[in-house]
C-alpha cells in the first residue's frame, strides 16, 4: 500500500516535467489594407453612413477559405486573417470613402445626421477553382437617400483575380481594390459630387 501511495505521488510531481502536448501549428496573419492617395480638399463633405457588413455564417472566421469544384470549403493551413473579412471590407471601404471627400459614420449612428445610408453583405470571400488558382469576391450593396429612406442603387458586384506565383494575398487584395472601386465608380460620378 505505501508503495501504491509512493508511486502515485512520486507521478504527480514528475507529471509537471513532461509535456505530451503537441505544439501549435506556425499560423501567419494578413490584412488586407489597400494603399490610399492623399486626402482630397473637400469643400461640403457628403456624408454616409455604413451600415454593419453582413456575411453568411461560413464567412464569420479569420481562416481563410478554399472552395472547391464540388462545393466542398475547406480552410487554407497555416494562413488567416487578421480580422473577420466583413470588418477587413467595411474598414478598406471607410478609407476609401474619406479619401474621397465622403464623412463617413458606422452604426450606432445615434441621431447624427447623414445624407446616404450604405448597406451591404459579403457574398463570397474565397479561393476557387482547382489548386487554388482564383479568388472570388462578391458583395451586394444598397444605397439609399436618408430623407426619403428609399433605395436609389442596389447591385452585386463581384471580381475573381487569378493567382500568379502563388500570391493568394495579393490576390485577394487586388479583387477587394476592384470590388470597392467598382462601388465606388457607381456611386460617386452620381452621388458624391461635393457642392
């Protein structure tokens, strides 16, 4: 019995010294900051408020996804975002509108007045097609006038940049540049003009 007691106790205390965990995998992180031009001197700002960016469930995780032929999403080993896509989005699309003369507010908006209201859902965020040779972005967006709280723009607009060298990064970020000139393309020549 004192040797049961013994051998328990003396596995106790060496229990500590041994480790059988196994060590995380090395995960490297990227954002996806698009490089802005200076600020632009704005007489009369317009301003817009950004609605929080909505995402189907698959797309609320820092992973980053790769979708395949068959329909079948798996996560890219050993790479993530910094952030969830629709917050990496919705912050690229803030700079990108106070580059442009726009003041932007994000939701709670708290009675502040506003000229547009922004809203928008993240429709795809992924690597397709066979060996991870495509990105696809797609986003829906509606735009609507605050005072007549009715939509006067709503589109999807989607870009799929190929993967050269295996840069699925700089892929990613060239069809989120594309994606979030193209909004605005749509909305500045007709909206945004500053009076």
């Amino acid at each position: 019995m004192k040797r049961i007691l013994i051998f328990s106790g003396l596995s106790m205390i060496l229990a500590g010294c041994f480790s059988l965990k196994t060590p995380l995998p090395y995960v490297e992180y990227y954002d996806l900051d698009i490089p802005q031009s200076k600020y632009k001197q704005c007489q009369k700002p317009v301003s817009i408020a950004i609605a929080n960016i909505q995402s189907a469930p698959i797309y609320n995780t820092t992973e980053i996804l790769s979708k395949k032929q068959d329909g079948s999403v798996k996560s890219l080993p050993n790479l993530g975002w910094v952030d969830l896509p629709k917050n990496l989005i919705k912050k690229n699309l803030i700079k990108t509108l106070n580059h442009s003369c726009v003041k932007t507010l994000v939701a709670p908006f708290g009675g502040v007045k506003y000229d547009y209201l922004l809203k928008a859902e993240l429709l795809n965020f992924e690597v397709v097609s066979k060996d991870n040779k495509e990105v696809w972005v797609a986003l829906f967006y509606e735009f609507s006038r605050a005072d007549e709280f009715q939509i006067i723009q709503s589109n999807v607009i989607e870009k799929r940049v190929k993967v050269k060298n295996n840069q699925i990064i700089e892929a990613f970020s060239q069809a989120l540049d594309d994606v979030i000139g193209s909004l605005m393309n749509a909305i500045e020549s007709k909206y945004l003009k500053n009076k």
